[in-house]
C-alpha cells in the first residue's frame, strides 16, 4: 500500500481565491458529483430554487472546462524593443513612399493635360532652364 498524503477534497476549494459565499457554492456543487450531498440537501444548504441551482453546476462546470482547455505550447515571445521600434518605422517609411507614389502618379496622369507641353517634355528643372535660355535668345533676337 502506498502511504501518501490524505486527500483533501472540497476543502482544495479553500486554497482558490473569491469571496466566502462562492466557495462555499462550489464546495456544496462539488459534494453533489462526488455523491457526498443528494441536490436536494443542496438545495436546502444553499437556500435556493432548483432552476438557479442548474444554473450554478453548469457555470462552475463550464468554468472548469473553459480552465482546463490546452493553450499555446511553449513559453510566450517576448516583444524585443529595438525590433518593434525598427518594424514601425519601416511601416511609416512604406506608407510614406506609398503617398509619394500616388502623387507621383497623379502628376504622370495631368502632365499630358497641362497648356503648353507636348507629350515628349519631361518637365523638371531641366526642362525649366532649356525654357529659359530658349526664351532670353528668343528676346536678343527681337532687339537687333
């Protein structure tokens, strides 16, 4: 026979945290699995209704199985900072070059719409100086 420590039963309910009157609910739902109360000594204990006596065996039942579900295996990620810090400002970079993209796009689609340009100028700064140079020796040949 092996010798062990004494099985403790409802009074494990002790060691749970809540108030007085819950643990004291639970250890009476406890007694009625174990055969230890018939439901109506609970009844009788608890001083309530049959109906509302259902309703606390299934909560505290549901409670247990909701407790017991198997969760993620293995020991949680931590969040490593530096990382975070570094994901977020590529993220702001992204949205960034995406809103400079869009306009850039926009401004391809007018272009051709814009007085004055034929669909070979480019535009720019380039183009800017081109312009007016083309302009200050249109205006020398007009003096002479």
């Amino acid at each position: 026979m092996v010798m062990g420590r004494p099985n403790k039963g409802v009074s494990h309910v002790d060691n749970c945290e809540g108030s007085q009157q819950s643990k004291q609910r639970l250890k009476v739902v406890m007694q009625t699995f174990a055969g230890g109360l018939s439901v109506n000594e609970a009844l009788e204990s608890l001083g309530i209704q049959r109906p509302h006596f259902a309703k606390l065996r299934l909560r505290a039942l549901q409670g247990a199985v909701d407790a017991l579900e198997p969760g993620r295996p293995g020991r949680p990620r931590k969040h490593d900072a530096e990382v975070d810090g570094r994901l977020a400002e590529q993220e702001a970079r992204i949205a960034q070059l995406q809103k400079e993209l869009q306009l850039e796009r926009a401004r391809a689609d007018l272009a051709p719409l814009l007085p004055g340009r034929t669909n070979d100028q480019k535009g720019g700064a380039a183009s800017r100086r081109a312009r007016r140079k083309r302009e200050r020796r249109g205006k020398g040949s007009h003096r002479q």
